[in-house]
C-alpha cells in the first residue's frame, strides 16, 4: 500500500474504534506521557486540538494549565507550520485543514518548546510515523532539537510504513501493551 492507502485506512480504523475501550486506553495513554520525565520538566508543551476521530488532547491541555505549563498547538501560516500559545480564554476559528486554530495568538520559536506531542494516524514501535498528508511536522521536526512522543491507539500501532527522505522519526511512542 501507498500512504494514500494507507490514510484512509487509517482514518476509517480511527473513526470505527468507539466505546469504553478506546476511552480506557486513550486514559492509559494520558497518564503514561503524565508519568514521562520530559513531560514534568517541561514548561511549553506543544500539542494539537484533535479531530473528533483523534485521541482526546483536551485532557492534556488542561493537564498542562493545571501544571502551570504554557501550551501551545499548532497554526498555519503562508503555507508553513507554526506554534501559537493558547489558554484557557483562547477563542478558535477553523483552520485551512478544518482543524481548530486560535484567533489571536503569540508566535513561540521552536527551540523555546519543551516537548513536542506528535499526531499521526500510524506509528511503528520504533518511531516511524505515517502523518496526515501535508508535511507540515515533517518540516517542523527536521529543525527542531527538542523531544518528541506520540500516544499511539492499539489500532495505529503497526508492524512497518512506507517512508520518503523527508519522513522525521518520533523520539518516544507511547502505547499500551495490554491491548
């Protein structure tokens, strides 16, 4: 399969997964990234405002507020990826990718994040990453020097993926192994 292939089985595989399982494991996922070192001496934690078919990161934008993180989730601008800090009184505006993105917000340069918590539909053990289409943490990663985990549903968690030169790997993929 193609990455094409591989998106929209991976879309399809995520909107299907429903119920109590997906919110227990989705919890195991939270409280391993909560018990990560680079997660607790972090103080700007860059994160993402998930589709509905995404794992829930509402929990841990509150989670790092009630830490007295700062967060910051992603924007696009002029075709290029960057991170605008967010709080609690943040109102939002559908994005170019229908995704949600602050109205007013500050800029925060790369190597003031902390720690980058990585989307994607599909994740090898080893850090391969199959994102949304659009490169946009791809070219993001390749300059950024900084940590990065993503939590992984049992479903995107695969055994390979097809990559190109400019896939980035993910430093940390958090997955729950008793599913």
């Amino acid at each position: 399969m193609d990455k094409k292939d591989w998106r929209l089985k991976q879309k399809e595989r995520l909107k299907s997964y429903q119920g109590t399982h997906r919110r227990q494991e989705e919890a195991v996922l939270r409280q391993q990234l909560l018990q990560m070192v680079s997660w607790k001496t972090a103080q700007r934690v860059a994160l993402t405002l998930s589709l509905p078919f995404e794992l829930d990161t509402q929990p841990l934008i509150n989670a790092a507020w009630q830490a007295g993180k700062q967060v910051v989730v992603p924007q696009i601008k002029h075709q290029t990826m960057v991170f605008v800090e967010i709080t609690p009184q943040t109102s939002y505006q559908a994005g170019p990718m229908g995704i949600l993105e602050p109205c007013d917000a500050t800029i925060v340069q790369s190597e003031a994040i902390d720690l980058v918590v990585t989307p994607g539909l599909a994740f090898t053990k080893t850090g391969k990453r199959l994102g949304f289409g659009a490169g946009y943490y791809d070219r993001f990663l390749v300059n950024y020097a900084g940590p990065t985990v993503a939590l992984a549903l049992s479903c995107q968690i695969v055994l390979d993926l097809p990559q190109d030169k400019y896939d980035q790997r993910i430093m940390t993929i958090l997955f729950d192994d008793h599913c």
